[in-house]
C-alpha cells in the first residue's frame, strides 16, 4: 500500500485562499473602524455592513483554505 502523496495543485489552493483570508482579516477591521469614527456620516450604514461582509468573508475564506489544505495532505475521506 502506497502512501498518500500531497496534492500540490490542491494545496496551492488551500494557500492561496488563505492569503486572500490574511488580507481580507487586515482589510476589513480597518473599513469598520472608519465606519465607527464618522458615525455622523451618510454613508455610514453602507461602510458598516461592507466591513461585516468583509469580515465574514474572511472567515469563511479561511476555514475554506484549511478545508483544502487538509484535503491536498490527507485526500478526501
């Protein structure tokens, strides 16, 4: 019985959704502070719930990439 070998193509994957994940955690904190800072703002509802978005998105983003990565090491079960 053969070993399981590393799906690099799929881990290159998991990796990439990761960085997208890493960006999106630095990226959306910001846009809900500034939401937060000009509250007085019209726009402010809409800046808001995009940070949300983004932060959510950057959840699921990152337990998508460490679904993948686990998937390209130890193949699908």
């Amino acid at each position: 019985m053969e070993p399981n070998r590393t799906n690099k193509e799929l881990l290159g994957k998991g990796v990439q959704r990761m960085a997208i994940a890493l960006i999106f955690m630095f990226i959306s904190p910001v846009i809900i502070h500034s939401a937060f800072k000009n509250q007085d703002h019209p726009l402010y509802v809409p800046i808001l719930v995009l940070g949300l978005i983004g932060a959510g998105f950057a959840i699921f983003m990152a337990f998508r990439g460490l679904k993948t990565i686990m998937n390209s090491i130890f193949g699908k079960k």
